[in-house]
C-alpha cells in the first residue's frame, strides 16, 4: 500500500507515498496492457499489449530487468493473497474462456495452464498453499508448486469460494477453556453487610 503504479501507452508510472509529488517513469519497448507488483512489492510485471511476455521492472533501481515468457499476450494479472504465484489471463476471448495460466513468483516462470476461465473469486491460493479453480461444474484443488491434483468437490463450481486464515476449533475451545478457568479462579467480589436494625426497648413507667 506504500506505491501505485499507471499503464500508459508507452511506460509504467509510478507513484511512491514518501514522494507522492515526484513520480518516476520506465520505458518499455512496448505498450503495457496490465500491471501487478509482486508480493513484496520490489518488481513490477508488466502484461505487454500483442506481446507474449511480461515486462518486469525493478521498483527500486527503477528500470526494466528482463521479460518473463508467456504462450500469448496477457489481458490481466492478479497475485494470489498469500504471494506464492501471480495468475495470468489470456488477451485471446475465446482462450480466456478456457483457461488461466499460472506464473511462480519465486522462479519468474510459467508453472502451467489451468482449464479453468477466470472469475472475481477464482483462481485463488488458501494459506496452506493449495490452489483452487474451477473446472467444469467442480472445485479442483492442486499443489500450488507442483499444479497437480489433490482432490476435487464436485458441484462446487455454482457456489461462491473464499479462503482465508482461521482459527482451528482446538484453539478456539482453549480459549473458551482459558476464559471459564479465569471466571471460577477470580476472587468473588465482597458483598456490602447487610444493615442491622435496633430496636429499642419501651420506656418503663415509674411506680
């Protein structure tokens, strides 16, 4: 969230927060289509309009630092929220309705081409490094390295995804656990004594 970054038609611009009123330009042969920084947010990769590749620029020396073959021009480009792989989808109309390739952001090389058509929440990447994505009317899971599969939910493909960091039910009940021991062990607050009442005795009369 420290930096944006502007396609044009020739370049990348790019805004940083700590000088928001000086940004920088990087020229590339080329007319960029889409833009997404990596993880850590030191490169940016660049789709390239008619060409397979994407352009990749080094945010910090703030110039171009070599290219990343693709099997055809990219349209989009989103990172999956854990920064394990960026996902690519075809500039071709009829290819995007088949398919969505799949580049690791640690070897800034094409792992594969998913058959799956790209949608507002899948492909996507859990925590634990699985990869889901639809294929046909089911939820295919992969190894996000490997992008073989590990299992499938059929029908799954109708409903909604999203994944996400939770708490396991075990830590849950411990803290429900932790929460119960603390209410028993606390001291019981001191009640106010109850007030005495004297009532006194009729006066005696004189013989």
């Amino acid at each position: 969230g420290d930096a944006v970054a502007f396609a044009t038609d020739s370049g990348v611009v790019v805004l940083e927060d700590r000088e928001s009123r000086i940004p920088w330009f990087v020229r590339l042969s080329g007319t960029p289509r889409a833009v997404a920084f990596s993880p850590s947010g030191h490169r940016l990769y660049v789709a390239l309009r008619a060409r397979g590749e994407l352009a990749v620029v080094d945010r910090f020396a703030r110039e171009a630092h070599g290219s990343i073959p693709l099997p055809g021009p990219a349209a989009a480009l989103r990172g999956d929220p854990w920064g394990r792989v960026l996902f690519v989808r075809p500039a071709d109309t009829a290819l995007a309705r088949e398919e969505t390739w799949v580049m690791g952001v640690a070897t800034e090389r094409l792992l594969g081409r998913l058959a799956t058509e790209w949608d507002t929440d899948l492909p996507t990447v859990s925590p634990g490094g699985t990869l889901l994505a639809r294929e046909g009317d089911a939820v295919v899971a992969r190894d996000v390295h490997t992008l073989d599969s590990l299992g499938a939910v059929p029908d799954g493909a109708a409903d909604y995804w999203f994944v996400g960091a939770w708490a396991p039910s075990g830590s849950a009940a411990a803290i429900r656990q932790q929460a119960r021991v603390a209410d028993v062990t606390a001291p019981a607050a001191r009640q106010p004594a109850a007030p005495t009442l004297t009532v006194a005795a009729p006066p005696t009369a004189d013989p």
